[in-house]
C-alpha cells in the first residue's frame, strides 16, 4: 500500500481519458490482490455496460452471457439493486445458501474460473452504480482482518468523485454530429471507419466491434491501421485527446 500515493495522480490525470478505467485498476491493486478485475456501469433499466478489466485469460464470451441476462441472477447486482451506501463485499457474504448448484454459478459463474470475487460498490448519482469485481483463481479474499477491505472503504469518495467527473465529460459527450462531419471532410474516413471511430471511442474492443458491425476481427485491425495512418496518430489516447480537442476549439 506504500506507492498507493504515488500512483493517484496518474490516475486524476486520466480523468476524461479511455486510459481512467485501466489507470484506476492499477491504483486500487495497490489496497487488494486480485487474479481478475472487471468494471461495470448499471443504469436503471438496462444491461451493464462493461468499461474495463484485467484479466489472465480472455474473457470476452463469458461477459457477453453476463451483459445479455446472467447479471439478473448475480449476487452482487441483487445487491445494487436495493440501493443505499458504498460499500465492500465479498461473494461468501452475498452468496445465497446452495449458491453452488444454482443455475447462476452452474452456467456462468463457474465459466468464469474465479473461486471467490470482491466487489466495490459505488453509488454514482441516483440511477448509476459502479461495480468494481475482482476475481482471484486460488485464494480468498479478506481472509486476514489486516488486509485491504477496510482501506478499500476509504477510497470511496476518491473514486466517486473521479468517476462522476469522468462521466460529466465522457467522449459522447462530443457531439455526434461534429465528429461525423469532420472525420469525412477533413480526414477523408470512410462511413466504416468513421462507425469504428465512434465505437472506439464509446470504449469498445476491437473483438466487441467485430460483433457488432458483422465483420472479422481482422478487418477490424485493418480498419484500424487505416484510420491511425490517416489521423496520423498511433494510439487509441491519441484518437481520443484529437476529438475531444477538436471539440473545445
């Protein structure tokens, strides 16, 4: 926990940036050990949003069943879904009797390799909650009253004020319209590249725009090559610091 200062302000500093999520799980390594990390965004009324994760193996296709209905049957979502503070739980704490030959963990959660999971929950305005999952193969978490739980708690308003920052100024809050109109005119992208652009930006994977435009991941990378060549960039922090200065001129 000792460089658990020296790493905040990399962390502000990506505020407004798609580097925030990843930079953000690097810091709170700092306070708990985890194999997996994953972070949701829960709206009333809609299926999680998937913002970023760490991982020791992809886990693309799990999410996906986890986004598309099995987050219902999640513990920790039945959790969120009663409202109240931040809080820190672990799944042996939210786990119903029999959790283990439930249609939950016998579908999805067993597909996901993780023997015990932590989660960080943070009430962001009245109809947003973050959902900060770790996930550990082997051991279990807060398993020493010394460990990271009680200083995890005392992140809770660092994070939450970072992250309603970041979400007051979110690249789609770049209007549509303008990016559109630039991308073609003044950088010659084609309506493709320009779908691309916009889904990068709303923080999606190459693997995730594959899916959705029906096209192979390949594709996608080619596209991709194309569009840094004719920005003349080489990073997706480039791509998103050119739109969004673009749109403060």
């Amino acid at each position: 926990m000792e460089n658990y200062l020296n790493k905040l302000p990399n962390v502000i500093d990506s505020v407004v940036t798609n580097q925030f999520y990843p930079n953000l799980l690097s810091w709170l390594s700092c306070f708990i050990k985890f194999d997996n990390a994953i972070i949701y965004s829960f709206e009333k009324g809609t299926p999680p949003r998937f913002l970023s994760k760490i991982e020791r193996h992809n886990s693309d296709s799990v999410n996906r069943i986890y986004q598309r209905g099995a987050y219902l049957m999640d513990p920790f979502y039945q959790e969120i879904q009663k409202g109240g503070d931040s809080k820190v739980l672990t799944l042996n704490e939210l786990a119903p009797k029999g959790f283990y030959h439930t249609d939950y963990y016998l579908n999805f959660y067993r597909k996901t390799g993780w023997r015990d999971e932590a989660g960080l929950l943070l009430e962001i305005s009245t109809d947003k909650q973050l959902g900060i999952f770790f996930g550990n193969e082997e051991q279990p978490f807060f398993s020493d009253k010394h460990d990271g739980s009680a200083s995890l708690k005392e992140t809770f308003d660092i994070i939450r004020s970072m992250a309603r920052l970041h979400k007051d100024v979110s690249p789609n809050a770049v209007s549509s319209y303008y990016r559109y109109n630039d991308m073609q005119t003044r950088f010659g992208l084609t309506p493709r590249e320009c779908e691309i652009v916009e889904l990068i930006l709303e923080g999606k994977g190459s693997p995730l725009i594959a899916e959705l435009l029906f096209i192979s991941l390949g594709t996608v990378k080619n596209h991709r090559k194309n569009i840094y060549q004719k920005l003349d960039i080489n990073s997706q922090v480039e791509l998103f610091s050119l739109f969004m200065n673009r749109a403060e001129q």
